[in-house]
C-alpha cells in the first residue's frame, strides 16, 4: 500500500468517532422531537392571534357602525328641525358630515342686505290704511240721538240669546199706598234709568243713575220633572254699574252680571223708595 494512502475503514477506527456520530444522532432525533412538541404550541399561538385580529376587526366594524348612525341621526334631527322652521336642511358639519363648505359659515347675501337697507320707517307704515276693526260702527249702532242733536251712548247691548217672554210679565209698583202697573212682556229688554232719551221705564228718584239697571229676557235650557231638556224665557235683572246699586228683596246685586229673577221678588233701585213687585198673568 502506498504511504499516505487511507483504507476506507480507517476513520471509522479513528478513537471517538463514533461517538460523535451516536451524538449527533442523538442530538438530532431529539431537536426533531422538540419541534414535533413545540409546533402544536405554535399553532395556538397562530390561532389566538387570529382570534385577536377578528376581534379587533369586529370591534373596529361596531365603532364605524356606531359612528354612521350617530351621523345619520344628527342629519335625522337636524333635517327635521329645519323642516319645522321651514328651512331647507343643512347637509355637511351641521348635520353630521365632515364637508369643510358647509361648515364654514355663510355670507350674508346682497339680497337681504338690500331688503335690509330698503325697509320702511314707522312713519311710512302709518301712512298705510288700516282696514282693522276700530269699534266706531258698534260705537256708532251704540249711539242715540235725542230732537236736539244731542247723542248719547248706550250701556247696555243685548245678549244673543234674548228672546221676547211668552208668558205676560208684569212689575206692580208701591208707594204711599199707590199702586201701578207696567207691563213688560212686549220686548225683550227693559231699561231702567233717569235718562228719558234712552230708558224704557223712567226712575224718578236722584239717588239712580241715567242708565241704571235692565230686565233682560233670555232663552235658557233646563229639565223638567221627567228629565227632558227644554228651553225656557225666563227674566234676569243686570246692573250696570249703577252708583249707588240695584236689590232684590233688600240684597244687593253684583254689577254687570246677570241674576234671575222669581216671582214676587220685590226690586228697588238705588235709595228710592219704591218698590216694584213681579208677578205674571198665570199668577195674577
């Protein structure tokens, strides 16, 4: 053999050779056991941090869903409140939007300034005619007028439910053992008072007013025995705001409201001594 050459079984006679290789054997086998172990490890760990990434994403999907119906409701109500004031609604950052036109803020058009400058003054507004109602008319209807030209205003305007008795009224005036009559069925209303240009039945005495009291006849609804509703005249008596007052069987009566009167009441106007007597024919 020549020198230095090697036989093939010459390293495996080397010292420690083979231990090396059982080593490294070993060292192997147990590297492919340690990933075997370690993989399904990995695994987990690629699922929970899929498991994560969904979760983000879901999350992130909700925190959009939730920031698109609070923009959608913003444009809902401010929509509606601009339709309740007659506006058009307002689309952009008032609504909701994120549009940098509409959320800068509007110029005040030539328009509205030129209707601005062109507004007329108080002055020129009453120069306008007015076609609202003054009250001359029912002051005027309100009015008489005696021979002399002398106008006079009346107190007291009827009601519209007054209506002309049916059954025949009739006052029975005392005083000084005196005694008069005065019918007062043929009309509606009465009007007791000094003033003779106005009044319907004249009162003598100076303690009454010019326009004293009046007996109004008015259409009432009220039941009967059987419970049925029907409607009746019946008389009132009203003050107008007399001086020194109107009684009924020595009560004083409030001004300017209406207060029924009954049969045999006794009436009494102002400080006069007269009495005045209601009765009807059916009672007579």
């Amino acid at each position: 053999m020549a020198r230095g050459s090697r036989s093939p079984n010459a390293s495996d006679s080397r010292p420690g050779r083979r231990e090396r290789d059982r080593d490294y054997d070993r060292d192997r086998d147990r590297r492919s056991s340690r990933y075997d172990e370690d993989r399904p490890r990995h695994d987990d760990r690629r699922r929970e941090r899929r498991d994560d990434g969904d979760e983000r994403n879901r999350s992130s999907r909700r925190g959009s869903e939730r920031d698109s119906y609070r923009r959608d409701s913003g444009r809902d109500r401010n929509s509606e409140r601009d339709r309740d004031a007659g506006r058009e609604p307002q689309w952009g950052a008032r609504a909701g939007g994120s549009s940098r036109r509409s959320a800068s803020p509007r110029r005040p058009s030539r328009a509205g300034s030129r209707s601005k400058s062109r507004s007329k003054s108080p002055e020129e507004d009453k120069a306008k005619p007015n076609f609202g109602a003054s009250g001359l008319l029912a002051a005027e209807t309100k009015t008489v007028k005696d021979a002399s030209g002398n106008k006079t205003v009346l107190k007291y305007h009827e009601p519209p439910e007054a209506r002309k008795p049916v059954v025949g009224w009739r006052l029975y005036v005392f005083k000084d053992n005196q005694e008069d009559v005065l019918h007062i069925a043929r009309q509606s209303a009465y009007l007791f008072g000094r003033d003779r240009t106005v009044v319907d039945v004249v009162l003598e005495h100076p303690s009454c007013s010019k326009q004293h009291a009046v007996i109004q006849f008015r259409q009432v609804k009220e039941k009967n025995e059987f419970g049925e509703v029907k409607a009746t005249v019946k008389p009132f008596i009203i003050d107008l705001e007399s001086t020194n007052g109107t009684h009924v069987n020595d009560i004083a009566l409030p001004t300017s409201r209406y207060v029924e009167l009954k049969l045999q009441d006794i009436i009494k106007f102002g400080e006069s001594a007269r009495e005045y007597v209601l009765l009807s024919e059916d009672a007579a």
